[in-house]
C-alpha cells in the first residue's frame, strides 16, 4: 500500500531520509516540508563554503573522542553506515571526496555548491517533492493517520513522518507535546574569550602543540570539572582559538553554559616541555651561560614574540643576563610558559562551525532504526538529536549516518 512520508526539515539530515526513503520505496510519497525559503543553507555555507562533508580520521572505537554526545548510541549506527559509506553514497553521484592533512574530507571541487547540487538532484531523480515556505508547527496522532499543523496552511495527513529540524531552539514545545523529553540547549564549537596581560600583542601567534586544561572557575555554579586536549593554540585579538581550544568548548560546553562562560584555562605552550623539565632546562643555561643576555637567549622553540612577553610578565630587566637571575625569578618564568592560568571571561565565534548540544534525549530514540520509542511512526534524525561531535566533519557524518537509517526503516 502506498504510504505517505513527510520529512520535516530541509537540510543534510533530512535530504539523506528523503532520498534513502524514495529509493527504497518508489511507490511511497515522499515530500521534504521545509520552513525558510530554501533548503540546505547550513551545507552551503559549512566549512568556509567548502563543506567539509565528513573525515577520514573516523574510527568506530573511539567515537567518544569525537562525539561529546551521542558516542555510545552512533556505535550501533555507524555499523549501518560510516564514513566510508558517504564518501561512497557522494562519489555514485559524480562528488568525489579527498582527504585533506588533518583527515579532514572535502568535495575535491573545494565548493560546497556541488555537494548541495548533487543532493537536490538526487532528491529530484528519486522523486522526493520539496515544499518551501512549509513550516510544521504540530503533530497529532488521529486514529491511525499522522496530522501535521503548518503554520499558515492547511493541516498535512501522512503516514510517517521524519523530524530532520535540526536544533531545536524554539521547537522544544512541538517534541514535548508527542511525550519527548528535550535536553537542555547549549551553544558548542566556539573560541574562547580571555582578556590578561600576557597575550596582548600576541595576536596571530600559534603553539602547534599545546596543552590545554580547562577548570571551572572558583564562583562556578555546580560540579567542578577539569578538562585537558592537546593540539594546535591560535592566540587572537579577543582570547584564544585553535583546534585544542573548539574541542575543550564542545566538551565542556554544558558547563561552561551553567558557569555563563566564566572559567580558567591553564596553558602549557609546548607539550615537550613540562613546568620540571622548564625549569631543568633554565637552570642549565643559566649555570652554563652566565653570561648571556635572558631576553636575546630563549631555549626550545618558543616564539621569540612569547619569550619576550613572558620576560616582560614577570619583570625580568631588559638587559639581564641569565647569571643576574634568581631562581625564583627563572621558576616564575617556567610557571608562565608551563602553567599561566588564563581567566575564560565570554565565548566568542567560530566561523567555519557551529553546533548546539541537546536536543531529544537519546534514551527516547531506537538507533536502529531511528524511531522514536515513544511514537514509533515518527523517527528523527540530526542536530535535532542531543547528539554533536568536534569540528571536522563529525557532524555532519552523524547527520547523513542517522538520515539514511531513519529513510531505510521508515516502512519498517
Ligand atoms: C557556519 C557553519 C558551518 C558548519 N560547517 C560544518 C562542516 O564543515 N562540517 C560539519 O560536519 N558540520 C558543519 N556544521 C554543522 C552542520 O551544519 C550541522 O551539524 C548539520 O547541518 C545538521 O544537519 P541537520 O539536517 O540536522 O540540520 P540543519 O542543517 O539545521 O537543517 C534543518 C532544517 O530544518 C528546517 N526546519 C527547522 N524547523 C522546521 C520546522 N518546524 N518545519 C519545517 N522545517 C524546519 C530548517 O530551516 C533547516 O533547513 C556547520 C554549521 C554551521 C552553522
């Protein structure tokens, strides 16, 4: 029997349900219902508008590391459809993906226009109807037949219905009227603000390898947390940015939402150098080149721009030679490079990314199959879920992942 399917939600999650659905069951209806004036905005504009579709670096046994939320229930899923799947699914449809130095995967046309393109032609060869302007503003079960509400038309009646809205900001209403429970918003993927003598002037300045650990600050409201990452550290005019930096304000971004963005991030610029090994190392020249001047002198890789910003932090005199310095004053020195601690004051932007965390809550959702345990005649899929991973690709991975599992049970 032909049954009629409504996919809520014009964007990666909802293409990929849509289209997966059709295929599957070209007798079924299968219409997108998508409330703005076009569809697939955020893939258009993703990645600095080259669409960073998905990564290479995806490995199913450590999804934790980058799914914040949402790991434990994407390990069922992605043995449905991973990585490789996607850059199989965009390759049959003429976009070949590769693979840039950081695992992360791009269109090789470097344009996020033709991985748009290539999903409304898609859409449009399989037969999925795509209504505009279609704002769903209720659902309502009457007897065995799906009602959606619109806002400014008429009443919809279907069979199954996919919500794809992506996060849920004022939506909350609509998944708690059918009985889910909506987990707490919370913005992720975002640069931190940090305003301290240390970093001015250092606009533009990268440590490759830093070590970062995130604290709750002393006024924090509940638990304490510390939070440690590794990697790149980009100074900039307003705080601090850099892969290390995006991927503790996704780990920790639930709490640094309660503490209203307020907390303190110890820095250690060069992972190679612990605050011992820092002040070994400072000793050492000191005993065997009294003579030399401090501020002309620096050890290890750091940038002459930090070493000269540190001196001047902790007062050591323009002209000093390492003989005139104290210990003391050379542990105050490591202490800076090793483990200054930097007041988080706001967040600021990330261009290329941005998420929210929360959504419906996983324990609602049977990840087989994408259905809600609640009303298994709905289903949903992406950002709507309180599910989002680090920057990379991850997140639209878990978007095309539960899309298409949400399309190939839709009958089931
Ligand atoms: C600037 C930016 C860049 C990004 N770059 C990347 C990247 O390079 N790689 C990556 O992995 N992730 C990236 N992301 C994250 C990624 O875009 C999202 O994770 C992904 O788009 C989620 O897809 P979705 O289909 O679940 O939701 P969305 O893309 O948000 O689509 C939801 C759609 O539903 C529609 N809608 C909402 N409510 C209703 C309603 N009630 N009725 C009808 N329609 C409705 C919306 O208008 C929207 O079109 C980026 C995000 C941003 C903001």
């Amino acid at each position: 029997m032909e049954k009629k399917i409504a996919v809520i939600g014009g964007g990666a999650a909802g293409y990929f349900a849509a289209i997966r659905a059709k295929e599957l069951h070209p007798q079924c209806s299968v219409s997108i219902l998508e409330a703005s004036q076009k569809t697939l905005a955020k893939v258009r504009i993703s990645g600095g508008g080259r669409c960073n579709v998905t990564n290479a670096g995806f490995d199913a046994r450590r999804l934790s590391e980058f799914y914040p939320r949402g790991a434990r229930e994407l390990r069922g899923a992605f043995s449905r459809f991973a990585m490789e799947d996607t850059v199989e699914w965009f390759r049959k449809r003429g976009v070949p993906l590769k693979e840039e130095g950081d695992k992360r995967m791009f269109p090789v046309s470097n344009s996020s226009e033709t991985v748009v393109r290539c999903l409304k032609e898609a859409a449009s060869t399989a037969g999925v109807e795509t209504l505009l302007n279609h704002k769903v503003i209720g659902l309502e079960q009457r007897g065995g037949v799906l009602v959606l509400s619109l806002r400014g038309k008429k009443d919809q009646r279907c069979d199954r219905v996919v919500f794809a809205t992506g996060g849920i900001r004022s939506q909350a209403e609509l998944f708690m009227n059918l009985g889910h429970t909506v987990v707490a918003l919370a913005p992720s993927l975002f640069t931190f603000q940090i305003t301290h003598p240390l970093l001015e002037g250092l606009s533009g300045v990268s440590f490759p390898r830093a070590v970062l650990t995130l604290m709750s600050s002393k006024d924090a409201q509940g638990k304490p947390y510390r939070m440690k990452r590794r990697g790149p550290l980009l100074i900039t005019h307003w705080g601090v940015s850099g892969p290390a930096v995006i991927q503790l304000s996704a780990f920790a971004a639930r709490e640094l939402y309660r503490d209203n963005y307020s907390a303190v991030l110890r820095v250690q610029f060069d992972e190679a150098l612990d605050h011992t090994q820092c002040i070994e190392a400072l000793l050492a020249l000191k005993q065997n080149h009294p003579k030399r001047l401090v501020r002309e002198n620096p050890f290890s890789s750091y940038p002459k721009s930090l070493w000269e910003k540190v001196l001047s932090f902790c007062e050591i005199p323009e002209r000093s030679r390492y003989a005139e310095c104290s210990h003391k004053e050379l542990k105050r020195v490591a202490r800076c490079l090793t483990e200054v601690e930097l007041p988080v004051s706001g967040k600021g932007v990330f261009k290329e990314e941005f998420v929210t965390c929360g959504g419906i809550s996983l324990a609602e959702i049977d990840f087989r199959t994408m259905k809600s345990k609640i009303l298994p005649s709905i289903s949903f899929a992406g950002e709507v879920l309180d599910i989002d991973g680090i920057t990379g690709g991850f997140n639209f991975q878990a978007a095309w992942t539960t899309g298409y599992i949400a399309g190939d049970n839709i009958i089931n």
